[in-house]
C-alpha cells in the first residue's frame, strides 16, 4: 500500500476562487503487507489519520486491519496497527458478491470500522478503536464490543455498498446499499442511525419502580409503570429512557 501527500492551493480574486493548483507531495510504503480488495481512511487530527485495509499476507486469511498514518517534521509514515477481525472480513463471497468496508471518526481519539464478516454470512459488523496518547492502536472501551449493524447479506452477485459517518461522539449514520447483476431489479438501500448510550441502570423487577442493581434504586412515580424485563437508561437531565 502506498500513501501520498495533495497540497491544494486555491488564488482568490475578488473573493472568487479563480486558480486551483494540486501538488504531489511526500509519498510512504507499508512494506511486509499485502493488501486485497478494499481499503478506507479519515483523518482524526491535522497530522493523523486511520486506515482500514484487508492484509492477505497469509493464505485465505483476509484480515481486516486499522493503522496510523502521520504527517510529522514533514514525512508521512504508517505507524502502529491493530487486527479488527483476523479472517475474512471483507472481499467477495462464496456467490460473488463483493462486500465493501469504511472507517469513520467518532471523536478526537475514538473511531468506528464498518465492514462485513464472510464467517458470518457476510453479516454487517462495526468495530471500534481508539488511538492512545503515544498513537498506539487499541479495542474501543466505549462500546466495549463489536455490533452487529444488519443481518447477512442475500443472496446475490454484484455489489454490497457501506459506508459510515459521524454525527457526534456517540452518534452515527450508516448507509447500505445493493446491486445485484442477476437480477437488476433487486435493489436496495438503507439508511440506519447508529447510537452509543451509557450502561444501562439495572434490572426491572416489578411495575412499582423497583430497578435491581448491586442493591436497589426508588424510581419516582412521575416515571409511572414500568416494564418488567426492560432496559433504561440515564440522559444527562436525571430523566429515564426506555431502552
């Protein structure tokens, strides 16, 4: 894989852009990487960026891996790595439809990879990172886990689109679209938002506002009955959200 630099200049007259100039710059290789199919990146910071990309180094491997990319003292270089999925991760399956992938920002340091598992019947995933203060790479605390964003692809030969953007810190959109070859008027598209909440208050026990945690939580009557068996969450008002 390789990455380069785009200086764009743009002269204004007037107020109006009536020159725009785009410059090669720097260029840098990852080397002891084979990199198949697909790749995204998005840029977390004036002088970093994450890249998503599928390394094929070892037979039927496919993993999908996150890396750094630095703009430092002038230089571009990849830095530290992370395996999101050691296996088949993304590419084409079995019928020959090819599957897609995409990274986003979600804040300063945390970031989201959207890509399918063709382990599991090319099932949409999200998995999350998080860049650390020496820019190492490692799992997202916050989801601690990966999701599972749509159920598994149909049958189909063509094209399975994703891709993802942020909305805030703890709030993304996703967008799924199909193309089948066989029969073009299988189409499809998606549109889903994607939301990150706090850890749930506890355990319903009964409709009289009792919520079992490491003991237990009065809920005020205003909140009137509430369902057995369901999750609530806190917002940032003291209010509760059925979840």
């Amino acid at each position: 894989m390789t990455a380069q630099i785009m200086k764009l200049a743009i002269t204004y007259t007037g107020g109006t852009p009536t020159t725009i100039t785009l410059t090669p710059g720097p260029v840098a290789s990852l080397s002891g990487s084979q990199v198949d199919y697909f790749f995204d990146c998005t840029r977390m910071s004036s002088d970093l960026a994450i890249l998503a990309y599928v390394d094929n180094r070892n037979p039927n491997s496919n993993a999908l891996v996150a890396g750094v990319l630095t703009w430092e003292f002038g230089q571009l270089n990849f830095g530290a790595t992370m395996i999101i999925n050691s296996g088949d991760a993304t590419g084409e399956d079995p019928l020959g439809l090819w599957m897609f992938l995409s990274v986003s920002r979600l804040d300063h340091n945390r970031f989201a990879v959207l890509y399918s598992d063709l382990d599991d019947y090319e099932a949409v995933i999200t998995s999350f990172g998080e860049v650390t203060k020496a820019r190492t790479l490692t799992s997202s605390t916050y989801p601690p886990m990966p999701w599972q964003v749509s159920q598994p692809a149909p049958d189909a030969y063509g094209y399975f689109w994703f891709a993802s953007v942020s909305m805030s810190s703890h709030r993304f959109i996703i967008i799924e679209a199909l193309y089948d070859e066989a029969t073009p008027g299988n189409l499809g598209g998606l549109l889903s938002v994607a939301e990150m909440k706090g850890d749930p208050l506890g355990v319903m026990t009964d409709q009289h506002g009792t919520i079992l945690l490491f003991g237990f939580w009065s809920v005020p009557a205003k909140y009137g009955k509430l369902i057995p068996g369901m999750t609530y969450y806190a917002n940032t008002r003291g209010e509760l959200v059925l979840g």
